[in-house]
C-alpha cells in the first residue's frame, strides 16, 4: 500500500499528525533511543541501519548522534517522502522477496531498527528482517538492534483485536512470539520498554492520558503496554 504516494502522505500527516497517538508514542520512542546510544555507544557513535524505514521516523530520531545512516525499504515513495520531510540518510530500495538484502558494509558499531513492520506482516517477511539484522549484526559485539511490537496481545487492545481475529489492522504479537522470533535469529532481549498503555479510542481522554502518564512508570508494567520496544544483542561473541 505504501508504493501509493496518498498513502505515503497520509501517514506522514494524519497518522503523525501533531498530538496524535502515534506522533505522541514517536515522541517518548525517540527519547528512549537518543538515550540508548549515549549510554551504549559514549566513544564512537553508531553506523544507523534502519530496516523498512518509511518515512525515516526512526532516523530523524537519532539525528546527530549517529556516525552515519541508511535507510532500507521496499517502497521508493516512502523513501522519497523521508527526504521530503528533512530524514538525512543513505536510501536503498530492497526487494519485497528472494535473498535477504545485504546491510551496507559500513563498519561497527551499528544500531538496527526495526520499526512498525513485525505486526502486519507474515512470518516469513519477519524473518528476513531478522536475518538482515543478523547480517548487520553478526556477533555480540557489534551493537544492538531495536525492534518494536506496536500491537501487544497482553495489553488492553487485546479486548478489541479479538473481536477481529484474523482481520490485518487488529494483528497481533505476544512477548513470547517476539522474544523466539530474535531467539530464532540469534538475539536475546536486553530490555523491553513500554510506551503507551492506551489504545488510540482513548487518546483524546484526559483521565486516562493522566493515568497513562502514572501507569508508564510503575515497574513491570511494560508488560502490558500497548506499543513496546524491544532492544536485543546477539547471542555468540
């Protein structure tokens, strides 16, 4: 769907739209992250592979504190609008099948995101973004791999998602399912942050983004956070 250009412009302004859930959740998203590589990577910033980036909402994130970028997509016109909106990258379109595409070789350390593409697509398209992963992370030393599950089946979306089982926008993914598909490529989870306990019907709620606010902090409860992200090594030295 994202090979259509009014498809690509809608979900850079409506769905990212100022103050709306998602812009909201990028926002703590790209807190989390900007701290993530001060802490892990203090002496040499990371080489940035973002896989299926989109419009480049994972590398405008990490501006300036990365070595350098690269951005890797099936769709030409989600890259195009990533450079529209000011994304600053290397882009490389990839094929939707067949071998696994090669990350730029581009030295280490490296920081790979996986952002917005586990939930809606089948096994076979999340493993090749593990495998790519993989390839630019081939040992633990390398650096780390963030990956997020913006649709948690332990959390309270979980109530209307089984009203529409088996529809595509009400997929959803377990802790267990992500943690064995890193495991499956050679990753363990290091961290596991939650970023919003609402669905999107409850965004516009004061009461409940007040509660959402307190909630975000209590500890464990990212377990049942609607949006999470996952920050994983790979397991071999």
């Amino acid at each position: 769907m994202f090979r259509d250009t009014d498809a690509v412009e809608k979900y850079e302004t409506v769905t990212y739209a100022p103050d709306s859930y998602a812009s909201r959740i990028n926002e703590r998203q790209r807190s989390y992250l900007r701290t993530l590589v001060r802490r892990e990577f203090p002496e040499h910033p990371p080489v940035h592979h973002d896989f299926a980036c989109g419009t480049g909402r994972a590398v405008r994130a990490l501006h300036g504190l990365v070595r350098e970028a690269h951005g890797y997509d099936t769709s030409a016109e989600m890259m195009s609008k990533a450079a529209d909106v000011g994304s600053r990258a290397y882009w490389h379109q990839v094929p939707m099948d067949g071998p696994v595409p090669t990350p730029v070789p581009a030295g280490f350390p490296a920081l790979v995101t996986i952002f917005r593409l586990l939930l809606n697509v089948n096994e076979g398209v999340r493993d090749r973004a593990l495998a790519f992963a993989a390839k630019a992370l081939p040992h633990r030393g390398s650096g780390l791999l963030v990956v997020e599950n913006h649709g948690n089946a332990g959390s309270l979306r979980h109530l209307r998602a089984r009203r529409h089982d088996g529809e595509r926008w009400f997929a959803e993914l377990s802790h267990e399912q992500v943690e064995r598909l890193l495991a499956r490529h050679g990753f363990e989870i290091v961290e596991r942050r939650g970023f919003s306990m609402l669905t999107p019907s409850l965004h516009d709620r004061r009461l409940a983004r007040i509660a959402d606010a307190t909630a975000r902090h209590l500890p464990g409860i990212d377990g049942y956070a609607v949006n999470v992200l996952y920050t994983a090594r790979r397991v071999h030295a």
